[in-house]
C-alpha cells in the first residue's frame, strides 16, 4: 500500500523509492493562470477523495538548454540530455516535492527547503541532479519548490503596478517560494518534518533567492537556518537586487517586443508570445555586455530579476546586510573554483574568483558582528571528464555531490568523487541539524572569523 497523508487541504498519496516515501507535485497554491497571471500566489482549495503525488508535475515556463550554442552545451549534457527527466513546461506550475524516510524516526526531524537555480528563468525542481533519498538516509526531509521564472515569474511594469493593492509589481517568483515555505510550516509535521527547523538552502539564483529571503520582512520566524551556493551578494555590485522603478523600466521593453497594447492584451498573450519578448530583450542585453556596455550591477546580463519593491524586499540585499537587516541565523556560504565571475588571470593563477571573494566578505560581516557562527567552504574538485582528462569545478557541478545523485550522471567518476560527496551530505545534513557542519564524515570545519578566516577546501 502507498502512503497517504492528511495536509490541510486534502489527502495526498506518495510512492515509495529506497528508503524515502516520495511525494511529487503537490500544489501548495491556486495555479497562476488567467486573472491570476502576474499575481501573488493565492491560497489552494481543499480537494475531495486522494490527490495522487507519484509523478513530478509542471515546471515553470522555459525553454531548456541545447545542444547547439557552446556556452548551452555543457549544461545540456550535464544537467538536460536524459529524457526521463524532462517535465513539461507551463504556467499551473506551482508545485513541490518532499522526500522523507520510510521508518518513522519517532522525532521530527529537520527540513531542507530547496530552490533551484536557472538565472531566474528556467531551472526545475526535479531536475536529473535533485534527489531527497540521501537527506532522507541521514534524517532529514527535503521539499524541492516549482515557482514562476521568467517574465512570468519576475516581470514588473507600471501596469501591473496600478492593479496591486500596495503598488507594486514583479517579485511574483519570490512570492511563490514564500507561499510554500508557509505551506511547509502549515504541514510538515504531517510527513514526519519539525517546522521549527527549516533550512532554506540553493544554488546560483536559487543562492540569491534565499538570500532574498533572508532579507525579507515576510520570512521573520520562518527560516531556522540558510546555506547559499554560489550566488552571495556581499560587498560588490555583483547579483544586485534592482529598484522596482529600475526593474519596471527593463519590463517595458519586454512589453514593447510582446507588442501588447495595454494590460488586457498583455494578460490575455501565449506564454510563448511572452518568453519571445523576454528573449528579445535578453538577446540586446547580451549584446551590451559584449560590446563592454553592460550594467556593473548584473550578471551577464540579468535584468528581469528580484526588485526592491518595498513589501517584500526593503533595501537591496547588499545593503541589507551591512545594515544588519537579515535573519540572525547560522549560516553556510560557498562557490567552486570556476565560478560566476572568474576571470582568466584567476584561472591562470589557480585561484577562485569574485564570488568566493564575496562568500568570504558574507562570512566576514557575519563574525564581526558576533552572530551566529557561519562556515564558509570552496568547491574545487577536478572531475572527471571524458577520454581520461578532466575539468575544473564548473558553475552547478558540485550538486551532483551534495544530492548524492552521482549514479544518474554520465562521468566516469572515481572513489574519490563518491567518498566527497558522502562527506558534503554529512556536512550539510548535519548543518541542517544543528547549525555544524561537524559529524560522520566531515570533521575539522572550524568557522569563518575575522581571525581565522577558515574555508573547508572539497576537492
């Protein structure tokens, strides 16, 4: 018999994998689809009789990687190229995943919140590379989080403005991922959870999300802990979060190529209407930054993004930290060595880039000001790559290691790679429980201070 589980809507029935009971596509909000295009999440109705969850639902509007453009190539193939993985794409996309052992430990157990990267405009929560049963092995539950990306998920225009009751817009990804960390609150305990010990936790533009959270007003009590991968804005204007007034002005160009006339037309457009529109504006944007006339306060390019709207983000989260305005919290801050924002000289030299320069300055403003401990780590494993050679740790590469996912990726990977990846599970489990990255596998992971400015080196 499969298990079943009373949320506060209705019945849900998982499927058992290993040792996890699995439950896929859970709604956790009303879709966003129709008047509710370009909307906050609303609450879900309750439903009658038993809600099957045995198959990954909808993801977010997007078109995935090819196999074409080189700097798309080595995600393809990475992350992409196996059919079994590949979930159709749409709006009713509002959904999450939980992952929980199959012997009930008594306790509750700590829960692991994940939101995945995609530069805020793709990306999925059950990607090849995502997988709770090595959380679930080690106590833990993992819940995997859809929310809106693209111009779907983070288009603010003056429009969409008028029509809010606070006068704002965009954000609406964000407000997803509030939506079910409050769903997870409401009915972990069911599956097993203690939703007093939530670590939010992601990588690249899920990294920058969770710090968005942890700089909201709205997550306050919410958030026990944060581990963010490879997206720490600390002192540099690097993955800044906009203005709204900045952010609606880069929406107006996306409308302009969508062609919609007013805000009618513009909530009655295809989505593929809409991610053209996007595209074309990201295609311009992209240019800019070839010709060395991009904006120092983005990433590659990234426009349609997180925006400092006064409701849910207050001050940028550069500022946000400086101020002290972010949750008291413990937490873990790393990269890999060949990062976003690695120059050729870094390369040349050995040495990781800006973004480790930033997850030390996080940790740094952290000890200084007598908080909880943080740690700080450096993924900088050389893996293993076809024909005997091998590559640096590239941007996302450490997350086959730290889902234990290894077995589903094509590399010809050596002990050495599995017995990491065991001791990254250790470390980030145990910081799930306690706030300590120490215990099984990891040892000696000393904090990060001002004194001893300690960086735990995974290779």
């Amino acid at each position: 018999m499969e298990p079943i589980i009373r949320t506060t809507k209705g019945l849900v029935e998982g499927i058992r994998e290993g040792s996890a009971l699995v439950f896929k596509n859970i709604p956790y909000a009303l879709p966003p689809v129709g008047e509710l295009r370009w909307k906050r999440p609303e609450e879900m109705e309750a439903w009658e009789g038993v809600k099957p969850c045995r198959e990954f639902g909808t993801i977010t509007a997007q078109t995935l990687p090819g196999n074409e453009q080189p700097w798309e190539k080595l995600f393809y193939k990475e992350f992409y190229s196996n059919p079994d993985y590949i979930r159709e794409s749409g709006e009713d996309c509002l959904n999450l995943n939980i992952w929980t052992p199959a012997a009930s430990p008594g306790d509750l157990l700590p829960v692991a919140f994940w939101i995945h990267g995609g530069g805020f405009g793709g990306g999925y929560s059950s990607e090849l590379e995502f997988g709770g049963e090595e959380y679930a092995k080690r106590g833990v539950i993992l819940v995997t989080v859809e929310y809106r990306c693209g111009a779907l998920g983070f288009l603010a225009h003056p429009w969409l403005s008028e029509t809010d009751p606070e006068g704002i817009s965009g954000n609406y990804g964000l407000f997803d991922q509030i939506a079910a960390l409050k769903w997870v609150r409401e009915n972990i305990a069911a599956f097993g959870g203690d939703p007093g010990n939530i670590t939010v936790f992601g990588q690249s533009a899920g990294c920058m999300s969770t710090q968005v959270l942890v700089s909201s007003p709205l997550t306050k009590g919410m958030i026990a802990k944060a581990i963010l991968q490879s997206g720490v804005q600390a002192e540099k204007h690097f993955l800044a979060t906009p203005t709204l007034d900045e952010e609606m002005g880069y929406g107006e160009r996306v409308v302009k190529y969508s062609g919609a006339k007013s805000l009618e037309e513009l909530k009655n457009l295809p989505v593929r209407t809409i991610m053209e529109a996007k595209g074309q504006f990201d295609a311009v944007e992209m240019m800019k930054i070839q010709r060395g006339e991009g904006d120092s306060d983005d990433a590659g390019g990234l426009k349609i993004v997180p925006n400092v709207d006064g409701v849910l983000l207050k001050k940028n989260v550069r500022d946000a930290l400086m101020d002290g305005d972010i949750l008291q919290i413990p937490y873990m801050v790393g990269c890999v060595v060949d990062d976003l924002g690695t120059s050729n000289e870094d390369r040349a030299n050995g040495v990781p880039g800006m973004i480790m320069e930033e997850c030390e300055s996080f940790c740094k403003v952290l000890s200084e000001r007598g908080w909880p401990d943080a740690y700080c780590y450096l993924f900088a494993r050389d893996m293993p790559d076809e024909d005997g050679k091998s590559v640096p740790a590239f941007h996302s590469a450490e997350l086959w290691y730290t889902f234990g996912t290894m077995d589903r990726c094509w590399r010809p990977w050596e002990e050495r790679d599995y017995e990491l990846s065991r001791e990254m599970l250790d470390a980030w489990t145990n910081f799930m429980k306690t706030g300590d990255p120490n215990g099984g596998c990891c040892e000696g992971w000393k904090p990060y201070t001002a004194k001893e400015r300690y960086v735990r080196d995974f290779r």
